[in-house]
C-alpha cells in the first residue's frame, strides 16, 4: 500500500480479502458492506512524512501556552505572516458539458501566477499586499516596520522557518530595537495545521476563488482584489481560523 499512497478504495478493500480470504466482492458490493459497517468515503487530510510530532505536540503544550501566560506580550492580537501563489486557473475546475462527453480544457502551459502576501490577527480584518516576486530578508523588514506603525503595544509574530525569517536583515533589525516591541515565533516544520494563514489561503482559494478562471495576471490580480476585500469584512471566518488552530487570547 505505502508505494501508492495509504487510500483504502472499494477495489483495494475487495483485493485485500481476496488474498487474505479467498472470497471475491465486486468493487460496487465492496462499497455497500463497508458502509454497512460505519465506513464512508472521506478526504484525507494530507500530512508530510518530514514532520515532527514531538516538536508539534511541544508546541501545543508548552511553547503556546507559555507565550500565552506573557502578559506583556499577549495584551495586544498575536499576528501572522505567509504567502502563497495564485495561478490563472483555480485549483478545482467544473463546467457544464453533454452528458458522456469529457469536456477538453485547453490551457497555456505556464508557470505565470502572482504571490500574495498577508500578516493577520484575529482582532482585525486580513491585510493583503500582491506582487509577481517573492519575497526576500529585506521585504519582510519592511513588512516588520509597517506592523509596527499599525499595531501598538508588544507584538508576537508567528511564522514558519523560511530563511528570510531568519536573515541578516532581519536580525539587524531587532538588535537596533525593534527587539521592545517584537517577539518573532518559529513554528514546527511542515505543520500548516498550527498556521491559521493556510486556514485563509485554504478559503481564499476554494471559496472566494473557486471555479473562478483568470485570462491573465492583470485580470488575476484584480479577483484576488476582490476576494481580499469579501474576506476582510468576513472577520468571523479568520477569527475561526486562528481558533481552528488553538489560538485564543
């Protein structure tokens, strides 16, 4: 099963107790006895064979809770920062066509898409800034110096290992004193379940997005615009989304 991915279909089920039984089911059979006995057919949540259970579950039970129990630093909305890419065509098509007639889609072969950046806290509404390059250690100081002038207070910014995080720019920047205000949190590697900014993408994407196609990257670029600005008076959807991965203050 592990060379071709651990999905239990009806004909794998059905294969499975033929070599272990003898007995022979058709898939469609197959599929009415297993749901006869509580099973149903579901997606899977991916998950990456790299990630680090241990570091993920210190996460929720240590490094959060301590960063929560920091009254200086948790008065103020916790914040986020990612990016993700937009291509021309959403990432699930459906058209209508004849009945037994497989519509052909012809499509340029591209790689042209758009970059989208945002930061995010769950007591305001989405920030979004789109651009066709990704970013670098000096973009996100800049991105750091714009927080600052928004919010006030103590800031805890939450964001994955991407070495821009970790640049020189970066570190620069806080010994000159950014450090008072700002505490930059690493999250564990290959754990978008503890990044409410894949929760956002995710809805961005399959709902304000969906089934939406794009004749280029100027008109690309003018949906995402309009889907930023549904979603920024939705607060209740990226509240839920940083409750989704256990942040409350």
């Amino acid at each position: 099963m592990d060379a071709h991915g651990d999905v239990w279909t009806a004909s794998r089920v059905a294969e499975v107790i033929y070599r272990t039984f003898g007995v022979r089911y058709h898939r469609d059979h197959m599929g009415r006895l297993l749901r006869k006995a509580g099973w149903s057919r579901q997606q899977p949540i991916e998950r990456a064979t790299q990630r680090d259970e241990a570091a993920i579950k210190q996460w929720h039970e240590e490094r959060w809770p301590a960063i929560k129990k920091k009254p200086e630093r948790t008065r103020p909305p916790s914040t986020g920062r990612d990016e993700a890419g937009f291509y021309l065509l959403p990432m699930a098509v459906r058209t209508w066509a004849p009945c037994g007639q497989t519509p052909m889609l012809h499509v340029p072969l591209t790689r042209d898409h758009l970059i989208f950046h945002q930061w995010y806290h769950p007591g305001r509404t989405t920030v979004h800034a789109s651009t066709s390059a990704s970013y670098d250690a000096a973009a996100v100081v800049g991105f750091l110096r714009v927080l600052l002038r928004k919010l006030s207070g103590k800031l805890v910014v939450i964001w994955d290992g991407s070495p821009i995080h970790r640049g020189h720019e970066v570190k620069a920047f806080l010994k000159r004193g950014a450090a008072k205000r700002l505490h930059l949190e690493q999250l564990p590697g290959y754990a978008p379940d503890l990044n409410p900014d894949e929760g956002i993408w995710n809805y961005l994407k399959r709902v304000e997005l969906g089934n939406v196609c794009c004749l280029n990257l100027d008109h690309l670029s003018q949906e995402l615009i309009r889907a930023r600005e549904r979603l920024r008076h939705k607060k209740e959807i990226i509240r839920s989304c940083s409750r989704q991965c256990g942040y409350s203050l």
